[in-house]
C-alpha cells in the first residue's frame, strides 16, 4: 500500500514538474524574443539606404520588412564563406587525386 502511494506521489510531482517546466521554457522564449525585438533598434542603420528610400519612395506593394534585408542578410560574409568553401572542396579533392595518381589510396 506504501509504495502504491509512493508511486502515484511520484507521478504527480513528475507531471507537475513537466508542466512547470513547459511553461518555464514558454515564459523564457517570449522574454528572450522580446529581448531581441528590442535590441533591433539598436542596430545601425542600414548602409543602403539610398536604395531603401527609393523602395519605399516608389509605393511598392512590399513589405515593411524589406528595408531591413540588407542589415540581415551579410552578403560579403557570405561570399567570404563561399569562397573558402569552395577552396576547401578543391583542395580535398586536388588531395585526393593526388594520393590515387601515387598509388597510396585505391
């Protein structure tokens, strides 16, 4: 009977933890989303801003959001990214002809 009791004790406190839990994690998303939306106004603005004025100048049927793509979107990191990449896939396989030309890999 005391471990019947014990038992069900046990899964009641279990399931109160892990509703606890879940809204713990819930309240912490929302505090560190809206965390981040108030640091967005901290960010510099844009350095394209000429082209942001004339997208918005001309009335376009777009987004508020898309004066804000070129402060997220690094294109000059990406293309940094690409090319180092890219210089790694080569020399792997520059690599592995190599090694097959001399016999050491089959």
């Amino acid at each position: 009977m005391k471990a019947a009791l014990a038992y069900s004790f046990k899964l009641v406190f279990v399931w109160i933890k892990e509703i606890a839990m879940k809204g713990a994690k819930k309240a912490f998303f929302i505090a560190v989303i809206l965390f981040g939306l108030g640091l967005v106004g901290l960010l510099p603005q844009s350095p394209f801003r000429v082209l942001n004025n004339a997208i918005m100048s001309e009335q376009a049927q777009a987004s508020n959001l898309l004066r804000y793509i070129p402060v997220f979107i690094p294109v000059h990191e990406m293309l940094a990214f690409l090319s180092v990449w890219v210089v790694a896939v080569g020399v792997w396989y520059g690599v592995k002809v190599f090694l097959r030309a001399t016999n050491v890999v089959s």
